[in-house]
C-alpha cells in the first residue's frame, strides 16, 4: 500500500488559509476538473492554428474543465412549506436567497445572523403540496377560510398557545393522511404561488455569481414512510412554469413522480432529476428489494427509470447521517455518525430489519447485487449533503446552527429539551446533526453547470465543513502522483473522476485511486483519508471493507490493523479547539490489494476531520448551560465522495 502524508507548518496553514480563501489553492493544489467524466484530458493540446507552437510550457493553457468546487444547499424550506410555516417559520424565499449569498438576516425568532461565508447555489424547495398554502391561513386569506375545516383551523391559531399547537397537528395531520381540504390543493391556488416563487428564483439567480437552482420537494409519506424527493431543474422559469409541481394528492407513488418528470421533459424540453431524501424514517422503503406499490420484486423498466431520474442521494442531513450504520458496519469504527433511528413518523416502530434499505452504503452494495438479475443497477447514486432546514436558513455550521424548525433555532432550553416523544422514546435536540452542504465541482457557476455536474454525479457531500476533496480512479496511478501540485489534471488524465466509471480490468492489473483532500481554512485539521469498497463476492454476497489510505501525525496501525485515533483537543467548557494534531492536507494513490476482475465493485472516499465542538457545546458556552448526561461534546466532521464503480463485462 503507497503512502504519501502531506503536512504542512503552521506558518504554511496560515499563507494556506488566505490562498483557499481567494480560491487560488484550489486551482493550484486542487487543480482540473472536468467536463465529461472521462479520461479525455489533454495537458498540453496541440494546437490548430499553424502560428501556435505546442506543446506550451504552462501546464494551465487549454484547460477547458472545472477548477473550483462550489458549495451549496439542495434542500431548504420556508413559510411556504406548509410543516415548516407550521413550526414557526415567518421567513420566505427572498430571505433565504439573501442569507445564502451572504447577507445578515433575522431570523423567524429575531435573531440576527449571517453566515461565515457565503454560499454559491441554493435550492428554495418547499413541499409542493399545499405550498403557500399554511402561510396563508394564518394571513387569514378570505378564500381560503370559506373552507368549514380551514376556518376552524384559523380560529384555533389565532388563540395561540395549546390550541394553536393543536390546530398545527391537526394541519399536519390531515396532510399526511390525505384529508386534506381540497381548495388547498386546487390548481387556481396552486399556480400563483408557483409564479411568485419562479419570479423571486429569478431575481436572485446571478450567473457566475449566485445561483438560484429552481427545485421542489415531493412529500410522499403515506403510512408515516419517509419517501421524499427533491426535484431540481436545469431550466429557468420559462419553462418550469410550464407545468405545476407534481404532489402527493397526484401520486404518492415515486414511479408515478418519474412519469411526470418525463412529461416535463417531453413538454418543454428542459431538464429534471430528483435527489432521494435520506432514507432514516422511510420505514425500509427507500431501497428496496421489492416494489413497495406491487409488492413483487423490482423489474428491469424500474432500475432504468430509477437511476435515470435519481442518480444522486442525500446521504446527510439535520435529521441524521445516512451512509453507513453500526449494525450493518459492526466493523467500521466510524459507521455510528449522526444516527438517527429509533422511530419512523408513523405508527410503525422501527425494526432492525428496516435497517439494510435506508443507509447509503448498504444500498449501493445492493445495487451491485440487483444489477447481476436485472442488467442495470438501480442504486447507483452519488452522494451530497444538505440541510433540509425549516428555517429559511441554510446554516450547517455547528457554532452557528439554527436548528431544522423554527423552535428549534438557538435558545436557552434547546440543548437540554426534547425535539419528539415517540411512545417510550424520546428523541432530544442534540440528536439533530448541524449538516450538510453539498459541494459540485463544475465549470462555472450557472445552473447549466451545476446540474449537469449533479447529473454525472461529480458532486460529493458533508457535515458542513467546506474541505475540498478529490477522488480519481484508474488503472495506471503512480505513488509520484500523489506529489505533484496539480492531482486534477493528472486525475482526468489517468482516469475517472468520483461518480464515474472503470471497465474490464487490464490483464494482471488492480484499480488504482489517486485522492486529495485540503482542509476547510475555517474548520478543523484532517485526521484520515479512507476508502470505503463494497462488492459482490464469488458467492454473489455483499463485502464491504473500509481503508485507511493516508493519515496524519505519523501514526502507525496497531496489530489489529486499526490505526490509533487522532486525539482530542477539544476544549468544552470554551467550546475550542486547536489544530496541533492532525495535517492541513492529506494527499495519496492507493491501489486495491484484494482486487478480483470477476467481482463489481463500488469505491468512495471519506475523509475525516479531528475532533471539533459539536452545537451544543456552543450552546452550553453561549447560555451557560450545564448539557445533560448523553449530550454530544465534539465530533468528527467528514466529507463523502460519489463512488467510483467497477463492472467487469459479461
């Protein structure tokens, strides 16, 4: 196994910061990417014109690819969703635009905050059903109130306190029951609602500088099983105002979702993918083995469709950490991150068998497994990071989390009370994960750019930190690649980028990987690069083995092959730490020393930080709390690349 640990001086982490922070590091550490995820680049092009001598001495002329990673938020709801209006929320899609791009807002609860840097893509994506829809009862919309049942819900809310708790259950309630007053779900009230959100995503779009991807939510949650979806849009308002968001009150079947997709694509010509929402209270329904609308097992015509429409995951949010599970992992002393699982919103509870068809890393190993009858791996997704806040406020950072709804923005009490009782569980707020964001590595800054990243899943996610993280596969990476300033071009050179694909192997070959990672300038130092393999074995069953590749502080594996951990700096009563333990940059080629040509298989990166300040030693800082027994101090931030996978031919 090659090793190659980069660390750097202080002095070196401070000249780093100031570069990352004006996005030259990233060109001259991190430096290419690409259009098309294929090995195609040419450094040094020849050139057509006669008067143009090649090949040139700068190793940049030509370059024609990505060179920066840009960050952003996918899943955000406002006052127009009506579960987040619901909790509290008074702020709408104009101050989310304006926050994400880095201005100081208020808060639903007068707070006034801003974020440590900007984001540079926000998706507003409120659920479709209903949208508006709560907002306007509590503005008393006379229309709206001709409606017995909606007139006795405004009553309610209007005299505060338990009642208008009661009355926002019962709100809730009748939506995911599918009780819902059908003027409420009514296309003449649907549309304007629409148009004014398309309108203000216009307003904020700025190409090359902030981008307003358009997107909804899909809120299928029958039965109290969590499967939602975000629909994301390549276009602008003139054609997404073509055809009114799909909603649960059309299907709450997701093939159903997918027919519609296509109908928006067949009637303007535009583009749509959908991001499956983490799959933690989908009740084992997020990736099944059998249909969950028939009840037979998936078919072919289901793979395709799945994967076409929804090449990308949500592997984490606010509601907890999807990639990996304790009990699915029992050896991968990192698998219990953010876990998020004791109950489902509905009556069911959770069973340990649920378990295998919610977590990312089981369901790409899955579709290893379903692609060898079907032909086609519907599974094959690429990973981000996103919120899924219900503040209006994109924020993923942990000294500066504003919660998942409005009530949960920072208080006092919060660190110390209950987010839910669930018949004997209780669910506390420190079991909400201050995350994620998700990173896209395109070529510029519009929303052509980002969604065509997302759709050859160049993308990869994490807990909030903005680590710049790259991860290249091919069959010809030397340990000198490793220690060169520009790991991107000789990554797109040599081989596949992260969400891209290796062929049949080279005769008496074994794949390689070339991978980087520079730590956020803001966060916490780097405590290890990992490769995560899944595969199928002789026997067809599901493996899985996680790496470690490249560390920091010159540790040395234990004779069980574990390495030691990286420390703890962390000081909880100040709510600090310092970054003398750990490396500023971790850089390395790694080869597969268990590789079978006959055998598919799936690689992904992971890299965590050392230990940081979880929120609610913030909290505690902040309020002067002393945090129950239970609540979480520090943690290790980490950043999930989309996979990388093998298919040897038939």
């Amino acid at each position: 196994m090659n090793r190659v640990n980069s660390s750097i001086s202080n002095a070196a982490v401070c000249a780093l910061t100031l570069v990352v922070a004006a996005n030259s590091a990233v060109a001259e550490i991190a430096a290419t990417g690409v259009v098309q995820n294929t090995a195609q680049t040419v450094l040094q092009p020849q050139s057509t014109d006669p008067q143009v001598k090649a090949p040139v001495y700068s190793p940049y002329a030509g370059r024609n690819f990505p060179t920066q990673v840009l960050w952003g938020d996918t899943h955000l709801h406002t006052n127009l969703s009506l579960d987040a209006r619901a909790g509290g929320v008074t702020l709408g899609p104009e101050a989310a635009y304006r926050f994400a791009r880095g201005e100081e807002v208020t808060s639903s609860h007068g707070e006034r905050v801003k974020l440590l840097r900007p984001l540079d893509f926000l998706v507003v994506s409120d659920h479709s059903d209903a949208m508006g829809g709560m907002d306007q009862i509590f503005k008393g919309n006379p229309v709206l109130l001709k409606d017995p049942t909606i007139n006795s819900w405004y009553q309610k809310l209007m005299q505060g306190g338990a009642v208008a708790k009661g009355a926002v259950v019962e709100v809730v309630q009748a939506f995911t029951t599918g009780k819902a007053p059908k003027i409420m779900l009514a296309p003449d009230f649907a549309r304007p609602v629409w148009e004014q959100y398309l309108d203000t995503a216009e307003q904020f779009n700025d190409p090359g500088r902030f981008t307003a991807l358009i997107g909804y939510e899909w809120t299928s949650t029958t039965g109290g099983n969590n499967l939602h979806r975000n629909v994301l849009y390549r276009d602008g308002a003139d054609k997404a105002r073509q055809a009114l968001p799909f909603t649960v009150a059309d299907s709450d079947n997701p093939e159903d979702l997918w027919n519609w997709m296509a109908g928006y694509e067949d009637q303007t010509q535009g583009q749509v993918i959908a991001l499956a929402h983490n799959g933690n209270l989908s009740n084992g329904l997020m990736f099944p083995e059998v249909n969950p609308a028939t009840g037979k097992p998936l078919t072919r015509d289901y793979a395709i469709n799945r994967i076409r429409w929804e090449p990308l995951y949500e592997v984490t949010q606010i509601k907890g950490d999807g990639e990996a599970h304790s009990m699915l992992s029992p050896d991968d002393e990192f698998a219990d991150y953010g876990t998020w699982d004791w109950s489902n919103l509905g009556p069911v509870k959770k069973q340990p068998q649920m378990l295998q068809y919610e977590y990312g890393r089981q369901a790409l190993k899955l579709g290893l497994k379903l692609e060898q009858t079907l032909g086609i791996n519907p599974y094959k997704f690429g990973m981000i990071g996103s919120t899924d806040a219900h503040t209006g406020l994109a924020t993923a950072e942990e000294g500066s989390f504003f919660g998942k709804i409005s009530y949960t923005e920072p208080n006092a009490n919060r660190a110390n009370s209950a987010l839910a009782v669930f018949g004997d569980v209780t669910w506390m707020n420190w079991s909400q994960v201050a995350s994620g964001y998700a990173a896209v590595w395109a070529k510029e800054n519009t929303r052509e750019a980002i969604f065509d990243a997302m759709k050859r899943k160049e993308v990869y996610a994490t807990t909030g930190p903005r680590m710049t993280v790259w991860f290249f596969g091919g069959w010809d990476f030397q340990a000198n690649d490793a220690l060169q300033r520009t790991p991107g071009a000789i990554g797109y050179s040599k081989g596949v980028s992260m969400g891209g694909d290796l062929s049949q192997a080279p005769a008496g070959k074994s794949p390689s990987f070339l991978v980087t990672a520079l730590k956020d300038p803001y966060g916490g130092n780097l405590d290890r690069v990992q490769i995560v393999k899944g595969w199928l074995d002789a026997q067809g069953e599901m493996r899985e083995q996680v790496y470690d590749v490249v560390w920091s502080d010159q540790r040395k594996p234990g004779a069980d092959g574990k390495l030691p951990a990286v420390g703890n700096t962390v000081d909880q009563a100040n709510a600090t730490w310092t970054n003398d333990i750990g490396a500023s940059e971790l850089m390395t080629t790694w080869q597969d020393p268990d590789f079978n040509a006959d055998q598919s298989a799936f690689y992904y990166a992971r890299v965590l930080e050392i230990p940081t300040p979880h929120w609610t030693a913030y909290d505690a800082k902040r309020f002067g709390l002393v945090l129950k027994e239970g609540a979480p101090k520090s943690n290790q931030e980490r950043a999930y690349t989309s996979p990388i996978w093998y298919t040897p031919e038939k």
